[in-house]
C-alpha cells in the first residue's frame, strides 16, 4: 500500500477521539452567550448554495460536516478529524472511502441520523438534480458513486485516487441535512429554514441585525469535563459592515470576537487600549493577492508585457510596510506557505518578480517594455472598491508600476459591477485578482491557472494546454514527490515563463479578541472552524 | 376645497410612476447580476449553473416588460415579492428596519425644533448683535461638520472617556431593542444618533425661523402693533411667531420625509440597522425587489408629506385654493 | 451723508459724499461680519486650489514607504499618511478637487435648474405641470442611492461624481426659481411684450431671467458648501474620487477607519479642513442671501 494511504488510515481512525495533548490544562467553564460580530450580510441559510463568509459565521453552529479540520489544530493543513463519523477507512488503492457514523447523532427536530441522511445530503451537493444550484460541485469531480451500505455505514467511490478527496471533503459549507426533510419539503427548504446536528439551536434571525442560536443538549460531540458540548449557553452574531464599529464593539465588550480579520492597526489600538484583556492569534490566510491581465486583448498576448508587469514588483519589500497597513504578509507562489507542496524560498527566488535583486528586475522589466515598444505605456489597473487588501495593495502596485516608467491608472469599481466587467464583458486590462479557499488544499486551489475554458475563475482569458496537462497529472497521481515536482513544473509556467496570473502576496489573518474566550483557534481560512462548539467563556 | 384636495392627490399619481420607472431602468443599467453576488463569493470557485439555475428562479431573464408590469401590479396590491438576496418577504425584511428609522426621524425632529425655534427666535429678534452671529455659527456648524466624522467622534469620545474616568470602555449597544419592550436600552443606543443628526437638521429650520420671523417683523400689522405700544414678548409671542411658523413647519415636514431615505451615513457609522442601510445594501446586491420596494416607499413618504403640507397651506391661505 | 442738489436743468440728483474704497470695505465688514469671514475662507481655499504647484514641496501621490505614519512636525507640518504621503501638501491638492467638484456642480446644477424653471413658469400649463411632476420625481428618489447607481453604472471617477452631485440640485433650483419667476409673469408688461411681437426668448432672457438672478446666486453659494460635503459622504461609502487622488472626502474615509486612534492627524485634518470649507461657503452664502434680499436687511 502506498504510504500516502497508510497515513490517510491512521489519520482516519485515530481522529474519532483526538485527545488534546498540545493545549494547557485548563478547567473549561460552562455558560455565557457568545457576542459575534459580522461584516458581511446573509443571503440564504443553504450552506450548499451560498459562497459568503457573512453565512458561514451565524449559520455554521447550527449544522455538522461529515468530517471537519480539527478545532484544536486547524492550522494543520492534514489534520482532519470525524464530525458526524466515527472514522473512516481508505482501500482499494485509494478509490473507496468508506465511513462508519456515530450512532447517538439527533436533528433538532428530534429525527436521528443514519447514513441515508449522508448520502443525500452528498447527492445534493455532487450530483445536484436539474435546478437545484451546488456551488461547490466542481471539488467532487473524482466523486463517482455515493452509497448506503449499512444503517450507519455509507462508502465514496471515486473515479481515481487523489490526495484532493478529503480536503475536499472537509468543506465547511457541507452541511449536513436530513434527508426526511429535503424528501418532505424539497431542495429550496434549506433556504429558510434551519434543522441542523450542529452544537446550538436556531432560535431567531432579525434581519439585518443579528442571528441568535441557543445550546443544543443532545449534541454528539463530547467535551473535555465529560459532558456534552457546547461550552456556552448561546451565542449571537450581530451585523456590523463596517470595520470601525467591529473594533469598536470588542474594544467596549459589546462583542467578544470577529472572526474574519482586522488590520495591522486595528490590532494595535486595541492592544494599547486594552492590553492583556485583549489575546491576538495570527497566522496565514489562504488567499492570494495578485493580478492578471487580459490575453483576450491584443497587447497583453505579449508575454514579454506580462513578465515586465510582474517583475515591477518589489515584493520582498513591499512586504515589510504592506504588513503593517494591510491584512496581507507572506510572499509566495501558488501554494499555501509553508504547504509541504510549497516552493522555498530559494526556489521562489529563482522565478522572475522574486528576486531579491530589485534594481536588476527593475532594468530588466524596463527593457523588456523596450523591446516590446511599449515603455511608457498606460495600464488601466482594474480594482475592487474594498479597502482590505484591495484598494490598499492597489495602491502601492500603481508606485511600483510608476518605477519602471509606466502610467498607471486605477479604476475602482464596487463589487457588483467590477464582477460584471471581468464575468461579462471581459474588456478590463489588468485587474487585480485574488484566489479565496477555504479547506488549504493547493491541489485544488491551483485550478485557477487552467485554460479559462475548464477554470471558471480564471480571469486572463487564455488557453494552456500544457497547464491543463500538468494540473491533471498533479492531482492522479499518488506520489507526494511527484506531485510536488509537477507542481513546481506548473508554478514556474504560470508566473515565470508565461506570466499568466502574477501573485503578490498570501493574505495575513490577524484576529485580536477579549481574552477570557477560549477555546477558539485562528485557521488559515475566515471560513474554516466556525462550529463554535469548543468555544468557552473565562469568566 | 375639495375640489383641490382631489387634484392634489391625483398628481400623486404621476410622480409614483415616475419613480418607479426611474428606479426600475436606473437599476437595470447598472452592470453585475444578484446571481453571481451570491455564487460567486469571495472569489473562489464559480459555478455557472449555479448562477443560471438562481436568474432563472428570480425571474431575471423574463422580458424587461415582464418584469415591469409585475413590480407595478405588486405595488397596487400592496404585495412587495420577496428580497432576490434573501428570498425572505420585502415585508418582513423593511419591518424591523423601518421602526427604528422612523423612531430616529422622530426623535431627530424633536430635537432639531426644539434647538431651532428658540434658536431662531433670538437670532431674528437680535438681528446682526453678536448674539445672532453666535447662534448662526453654531447652527451652520451643525451642517458644516460632516456627519460622519461627527459620529466616529461621538464614539470614540465614549469610548475614551469612559475608559478613563470608569476604567472600562464604554460604548452604545450595537443591537437594537424596541423602545416597547425595552425603552432604556432602546434610548441608550439611539440618543447618541438621534443628537448628531437632531443637530445637523436644527441649522435648516434653525435659518428658516429666522428669515420667516424677520419677514413677519417687518410687516405692517407688527409696525401697528408696536406703535400701539404692546410689549415686544408679546408682539413675538402672540403675533409673529404664530404667523411665521407655516413656512417652518413646511421645512420640518419636508426635512422628516428626507429622514427616512437619507440616514445612510449616519446609519453606517452608529451600526443602525435601518432603511438607510437596507438601501445600501440591496443597490450593491442588485437586489432589484427590494430596492425597488424601498424608492417606492420612501417616495411614497414624500409625496404624502408634500400632499399634506399642500393641504395644510391651501387651508390656512384661501388664495392658494383658487388659483 | 447726502446733499440734495438741484441742477440747473430741473433735475434732481443726490449727490453722495464720496467714500474711499477702503472706507467702503470697512463699511462692509462692519455690517456682514460673518459674511467677510466666509468670503476669507472661500479666497483662501481658492488661492490653495490654484497655487498648489508653488506651495507645497511634495508630492501629492507619491507613495515614500519609509516616511509613513509620521506625527506633524517640522519636516511633514501635518503629518504623513499610511502610504508615507504629506497630509499638508494632500490638502491643499485638496483644495483643487474640492473646489472643482463644489463649483462645477453647482454651477452646472444652478443653471440648469434656472433654465428650466424660469421655462417651466413661463410656458406654464401642460409643459410647467409635466415638469413639475418630473422635479418631483427627482426630489423623492433618495440622493444616496441615484449616486450609488450613476457610480456603479459609469464607474467611480471625479466626472461622474459631479454628475451625480449635479443632479439633486437641478429640482431643487428649478422649484425656487420657478415660484420667483411665477411672481413676475402674473405682471402686465410680460402681455405687452408677446402683444409688441417679442419672441419668448428674447422675453425670457431679458425680463423673467434678471430677476430671479438673487435666489440663483444665493442657490449657488449654497450648493457649493453641500456638493462638498456630498462628495465627502460619497468617498466614505467608497464611491467618490479613488486613489490616488487627493480629495478631502477620501482622506477622511481612508485614515477615519484605521487609524483615527493611534494615527488621529490622518482623519481630523481633511475632517476640518471639510468643515471650515463648508462653513465659509454658508456664511458667505448667507451674506449673499442678506445683501440681495431685501426683506432681511436690518432696519
């Protein structure tokens, strides 16, 4: 058996009852109600249908994933661990996951869960019926068969084996419905209406102000005293757009925590006005910030335009202040930092735009607009009217450009419309363009570089087979090395050689809160370990 | 008199059907879709028939005639459809919102007439004194001063101050409670938003109290009634300032219709969960529905305030009816 | 102090004692002190808006990362902003979009509006009561959201805020304009010209139009104050001017979220700045109004 499946066993049985032995001993207090702060606004509640942060944060407590990253460790991009399963087992080389569910699982309503529930809820969500939308479906296409095959036992077949399936899988926005009700009252109930297994009950929603959930006492999942979670007794996640007024409310207590970021500045405020009764956590966001230009018009087709765009950028040090005014960091390539997939540093070093020889890439981008004919030129950089990291990271992008002698232009555009531009018209120049996940599985977030025709949110409207080529062969085969040297072959295409989709920077997530909530740990993701159910109050 | 009240209601009519089709084709030109808002999330995976399976549901790729003919078919019947964001009832969604805008517009009014009149009154009757170039300046400071740096001020003065003198930061409620189930909390969060805005709208009616009495002063009935020797209180009290609040309670009318549509600002920055916001929120969503339901409603406010202060004039003035 | 002469040809002249030019301005300060406060403002701000070049040494987008966030001292006398920028030199290039965007929309917003109301109460009947409802229509759709939708159509540059901005102050004018030129075509003489064969225009333009010159200068001056502020309001929703512009909204919006606390000099320079601009054009305005009105002068 090939390593790789010998550990994804181990993983599997061994993550049904994951003792903590990394966090400190410490007595969890029972009670409180949770103050949450949200930026964005609800649409509907079907997790399989929304895309939104604005959802996930009030909606998640209420509903349980099959299998999720586990809430003690989510920065481990491999540590998955059984939500409503009890472990699973890979065989046949890699092709059939089958999994064993816990038996003591209880609706809200009352109903129990058995394994038909799971497999219509993945019916749903992969093999969608005629008008039902799934916005995640393209994730599943190693998916071929889901099946029942006990009361609490249900098997995926896959098409081939691929690391890709179990990230995959742990997709915070795979709720788990009950099949009783998706028969009952159709495949649009979900929109309004909540029946979950997740730790906390669905008490109200005021539109436009905040979603209320109460704790739920048949919930499966065990605490660390013994008795069932949830820690708390309720939480409340209040509607707040704007920024100002998020910080505002931890630093007066009217919210605990906002679980999405604040920026470098925000954090420093709050620890200067508040000091130790404020803990901060960090870590890498699995989003990328970078930019794209348009092959469909002409002069973008050449690539020597491209690659002199990219190595504009002075990446290393456009860090170090960056990082203080915007919620980005890490410089990097395709892949998640310090991924076991990602390149190192020296191996960044080695394609254009990442030299730490700024001068030499600035010549160098200088002659190549030469030679093109084209120094001096205009670019009409195509932004989003947001300011974290957007509007701020476009703003040093237009100096950097001003450096080689450019002119560069912004157009700021708000979000519907700046969808529209690039989605319908596909006439901007360059744009600045960014590729948000949740679960960090680079295999899977590197599709954006496909041809446009297979990459939906390839914006640079161009067609590479080779890419294609390389993208297939990446996720088939089972070799870790081998999948990291492609990856490597497939990094050094699209941002070197070709130029495709320059990335600037991965996002940094910075998210300070009033100490006394434990039990909350901060993932590379705003979308990932929103269950709440290990969150406790200190107090 | 009657005969005026039922022309001024009927040109209601064209002016709601005009805002109608201003809103209905301003909202159709603007380029993005509520389908790909919703699919398209923050930026990861796009599923296109993901959005084509939404458009079709909301009815987007009906003929624009369609469309029309059901948004004005929905306005006569009183049935405003539901938010293509949400999908919950308009109904249900503007309720909420609409209380704590309209408790704001109040609570805003009262402040603003009562700064105003007395404001006004002394600025007219000590007409170019210091005293009147102090109460002018304190009332166009009030439009001067941009509302929401006004606001973030406020809160941050809270926020400060309290930290210092009490040792914890201290700031309004983020949520809102109705003032009937719990009139103290309700007050706690909405005074601070009701004062910065109560302020900002004293300056227009604080000016037109006192153009409007100046006017009256100079009138002859007063000249007589000062040359017949009658106390200068009296002569303000019982004759000018009756007789110059027409114009005044117009401004304030017209000013509360403003109220409702135009906090957005002011609602951003105190976190109000109004109309204002609502509005916001679904132009960026493309949420035609509700926005739609929204400018009908809000021009519906205006044209009514209008209708009545019309009436309210045609009244008192004969004139006005006869000509 | 007047003297009454009477000239050898019948006549009758006043002769006035003839005042210095500065006794006349001492004069004028003394009646409209406010107002002369307000007129300072408004020379200040327009003598920074076209001096900009020869005032400030910096350069107003320039990013410079390793002066950022510098607290007002001898070198930046305002302080710098998060991209290392001189607050002081973006004011004063504040200037110049400020008054820019105030003048042009008010001015093209007041004409406008003038035009069709002084048409609208001529030509009355069917045409005034078309128009009217028309003005109406614009007047209660909410000023925020036709901004949001002339922006997120045409995209968010200075040209298409003006329009946006232009566009509330067309009804309004229009109705003032239009109840004051009512007044005057109820007069006779307006008969006896269209009887003399004058052409409308020629009556509109040189009878109807000069007296309704007060409220449209008063409008003017008035707007001028508020499309300031619209266009602040409208940066804050993120709709206004962009980067890397220097406009007085966008910088308060910018430093206003982040970094009011810690970096306070961002957020209330532009905030006065706005504030004192506003606050000149309104007393000025106020003055205009005082002077030309002559129903308010002080008896």
């Amino acid at each position: 058996m090939k390593p790789r499946n010998k550990l994804a066993i181990a993983l599997g049985a061994g993550a049904a009852f994951a003792l903590v032995a990394a966090s400190p001993a410490m007595a969890v207090k029972r009670g409180g109600v949770l103050n949450i702060v949200v930026g964005s606004k609800i649409p509907s509640y079907d997790g399989h249908r929304e895309t939104t942060f604005g959802m996930i944060h009030p909606i998640r407590p209420f509903y349980s994933l099959l299998i999720r990253v586990n809430p003690d460790n989510p920065q481990s991009t491999s540590d998955f661990q059984c939500d409503v399963c009890e472990n699973w087992k890979v065989s046949d080389g890699g092709k059939t996951y089958t999994f064993k569910l816990r038996e003591n699982v209880k609706f809200h309503d009352g109903t129990p869960m058995t394994a038909d529930d799971i497999v219509a809820t993945y019916h749903k969500l992969i093999f969608p019926p005629k008008g039902v939308a799934s916005s995640r479906k393209a994730f599943y296409g190693m998916v071929d068969k889901v099946e029942k095959t006990g009361k609490h036992e249900m098997v995926f077949k896959l098409k081939y084996a691929t690391g890709g399936f179990i990230p995959a899988l742990a997709t915070p926005f795979n709720f788990v419905y009950s099949k009783k009700d998706l028969d009952t009252h159709g495949y649009a109930w979900h929109q309004k209406n909540i029946n979950g297994t997740g730790a906390f009950t669905f008490v109200q929603h005021q539109p436009g102000a905040f979603v209320e959930g109460k704790r739920y006492a048949n919930y499966h999942l065990m605490g660390k005293d013994g008795k069932a979670k949830p820690y708390l007794d309720g939480y409340k996640a209040i509607s707040a757009p704007k920024m100002a007024v998020r910080l505002q409310a931890i630093r007066g207590d009217r919210a605990q925590i906002e679980f999405r970021a604040f920026p470098p500045k925000a954090r420093d405020d709050l620890k200067k006005a508040l000091g130790d009764k404020i803990t901060v956590q960090e870590s890498d966001w699995n989003c990328v910030m970078g930019f794209s230009s348009n092959q469909k018009l002409k002069k973008f087709q050449d690539v020597r335009i491209r690659q002199a765009l990219t190595l504009a950028m002075d990446r290393w040090g456009g860090s170090k202040y960056l990082s203080k005014i915007a919620i980005v960091k890490t410089v990097g390539g395709m892949v998640f930092p310090n991924h076991k997939l990602a390149a190192s540093k020296a191996e960044l070093q080695k394609m254009i735009g990442y030299s730490s020889d700024l001068k030499g890439s600035q010549a160098k981008a200088k002659k190549l607009l030469a030679d093109a004919g084209v120094s001096g030129m205009k670019v009409e950089l195509l932004n989003r009217a947001v300011d974290q990291p957007y509007k701020v990271v476009g703003t040093w992008m237009l100096g950097q450009w001003k450096k080689i002698g450019l002119v560069p232009n912004q157009i700021v555009l708000p979000t519907g419309p700046w969808y529209a531009k690039f989605r319908k018209k596909k006439d901007q120049e360059t744009m600045i363009d960014f590729n948000c996940q949740g679960v960090v599985n680079p295999l899977i977030d590197a599709s954006k570089w496909q041809s446009s025709d297979i990459a939906t949110n390839n914006r640079g409207n161009y067609i590479d087979r080779t890419m294609d080529k390389w993208y297939d062969q990446m996720n088939r085969t089972g070799d870790p090395a081998e999948a990291r040297a492609i990856m490597r072959k497939y990094e050094q295409r699209g941002l070197d050689e070709k130029a495709h989709f320059a990335v600037n920077f991965w996002w940094y997530k910075i998210n300070p809160h009033r100490s006394y909530v434990k039990g909350w740990n901060i993932a590379p993701s705003h979308y990932l370990n929103q269950s709440l159910d290990q969150v406790w109050l200190d107090k | 008199m009657l005969k005026y009240t039922i022309k001024r209601v009927l040109l209601m009519v064209p002016t709601l059907f005009g805002a109608a089709c201003l809103v209905f084709f301003l909202l159709r030109l603007i380029p993005g879709d509520v389908c790909e808002l919703r699919m398209s999330g923050e930026g990861g995976f796009v599923d296109n028939e993901a959005i084509a399976v939404c458009q079709e549901e909301l009815g987007l790729n009906d003929p624009k005639i369609v469309q029309f003919g059901e948004f004005i078919y929905g306005f006569m019947v009183f049935d405003l459809g539901q938010s293509m964001w949400t999908g919950k009832a308009i109904t249900h969604e503007i309720n909420l919102r609409f209380q704590l805008s309209i408790q704001i517009a109040i609570m805003a009014t009262f402040i603003s007439v009562i700064i105003a009149i007395p404001l006004g009154t002394i600025s007219a009757i000590r007409q170019d004194t210091w005293l009147d170039y102090v109460v002018r300046t304190f009332s166009i400071a009030g439009i001067a001063i941009p509302s929401f740096w006004l606001g973030i001020m406020i809160i941050l003065g809270l926020l400060i101050s309290t930290q210092a003198w009490l040792g914890e930061p201290w700031m309004p409620p983020i949520e809102y409670v109705s003032p009937f189930v719990d009139p103290v909390g309700n007050m706690v969060q909405l005074i601070w938003p009701a004062i910065a805005t109560g302020y900002r709208y004293s300056a227009v009616a604080t000016r037109m109290t006192r153009s409007a009495l100046l006017e009256v002063l100079r009138e002859d009935y007063i000249r007589t009634a000062r040359a017949k020797g009658l106390f200068e209180k009296i002569i303000i009290n019982r004759h000018a300032l009756k007789n110059s609040m027409l114009p005044v309670v117009t401004v304030i009318g017209i000013e509360f219709a403003f109220l409702m549509g135009g906090l957005v600002v002011t609602e951003q920055v105190f976190n109000l969960n109004g109309v204002g916001k609502l509005f916001v929120e679904s132009v960026q969503n493309h949420d035609f529905n509700m926005t739609q339901a929204l400018v009908m409603l809000v021009a519906l406010i205006f044209v009514v305030t209008n209708f009545v202060v019309d009436i309210f004039y045609a009244w008192l003035d004969p004139r006005i009816r006869y000509s | 102090m007047a003297t009454v002469d009477v000239s050898a040809d019948g006549g009758i002249e006043e002769l006035r004692e003839k005042k210095s030019f500065g006794q006349k301005t001492v004069e004028m300060i003394k009646k409209q002190p406010l107002g002369t406060v307000g007129f300072l403002v408004v020379i200040a701000m327009i003598v920074m808006a076209v001096g900009a070049n020869y005032l400030t040494p910096y350069d107003p987008e320039e990013n410079d990362f390793a002066n950022m966030l510098i607290a007002p001292g001898w070198e930046f006398l305002l302080g710098t902003d998060q991209f290392g920028r001189d607050i002081m030199t973006r004011l004063i290039y504040g200037a110049r979009t400020a008054l820019f965007v105030g003048f042009v929309a008010s001015f093209v917003g007041a004409t406008i509006g003038l035009v069709l109301g002084v048409m609208s109460a001529y030509f009355g009947g069917t045409f005034d009561l078309i128009f009217q409802r028309v003005m109406d229509v614009f007047m209660a759709f909410p000023l925020i959201i036709m901004a949001l939708a002339i922006v997120s159509i045409f995209g968010p540059s200075t040209q298409n805020v003006i329009i946006a901005i232009t566009i509330p102050f067309i009804p309004r004018c229009a109705r003032v304009v239009r109840s004051n030129a009512l007044a005057i075509r109820e007069i006779p003489y307006v008969d006896a010209a269209r009887a003399l064969g004058y052409s409308h225009a020629r009556i509109i333009l040189r009878h109807m139009a000069p007296n309704v010159m007060a409220p449209f200068l008063i409008m003017i001056t008035a707007f001028v104050g508020q499309a300031i502020l619209l266009e602040a309001s409208l940066s804050y929703l993120g709709l206004g001017v962009q980067e890397p512009t220097a406009a007085w909204g966008l910088m308060l919006q910018g430093g206003a979220e982040e970094y009011i606390e810690s970096e306070p000099w961002i957020a209330i320079f532009p905030g006065i700045a706005i504030s004192l601009a506003v606050f000149g054009f309104n007393l000025f305005g106020d003055s205009v109004r005082d002077v030309l009105d002559p129903r308010l002068r002080t008896q």
